[in-house]
C-alpha cells in the first residue's frame, strides 16, 4: 500500500531510481543520493523494511563511509525507519548519530 505516493507515480520513481543506481554505481557520490532518494520512495510507500536494508547496504559499503557520516538526513530517516519497525534500540542508535551529527556541524 502506497501511504503518500500514488502507485503509478510510486512505481515509476521506485524504477527510475533503481536504474540510476546501477547507471551511477561508479560515481560514489550520485550513486549514494540515488541510494537515499530510494530510501525515501520506499519510506513513503510503507516498504519500511526494505528501506532498513538498503541504508544497511549503505552503511556496509566503505566507500560510502566519508558521505554516509556527515549526512544528517539519512541518521533521522533511520530514526523514522527502525521506529516504524518498532526497533527502538536502533532508532534511538540513530537519533544520538543524528544529534552528534548536527553538533558537529556537519552537512
């Protein structure tokens, strides 16, 4: 069930962004973005679950690293996630990432 997206539009996004990945996937930091703006298709249609996993692919991948630290968006869109999955261990993980995050004055 699509919570704020129509399912055409939805679906659309969801596979525009799935190819941008792959299109992207040697361009760290277009590749990365695309990544998080799938998390956030995927958040608003419901698909809580596998939005944790790709932000756990995103937090796996070295490469990813030096963006993924200083983003403050994916540390809440993690607290939002991991709620939603009723998980409150790890949102309350990233709600401290997020809080450290912007205390540092990162992006």
């Amino acid at each position: 069930m699509d919570l704020l997206m129509h399912s055409r539009g939805a679906d659309e996004a969801e596979k525009y962004l799935r190819k941008t990945i792959k299109a992207y996937d040697e361009d760290l930091e277009a590749g990365y973005r695309a990544r998080v703006a799938l998390i956030e298709v995927l958040m608003h249609r419901g698909k809580y679950k596998e939005a944790a996993e790709l932000c756990h692919l995103i937090r796996e991948n070295k490469n990813y690293n030096h963006l993924f630290e200083k983003d403050r968006k994916l540390h809440l869109v993690q607290v939002f996630i991991y709620g939603m999955l009723n998980d409150g261990k790890k949102a309350k993980h990233f709600w401290k990432k997020f809080k450290k995050v912007c205390k540092d004055g990162r992006e």
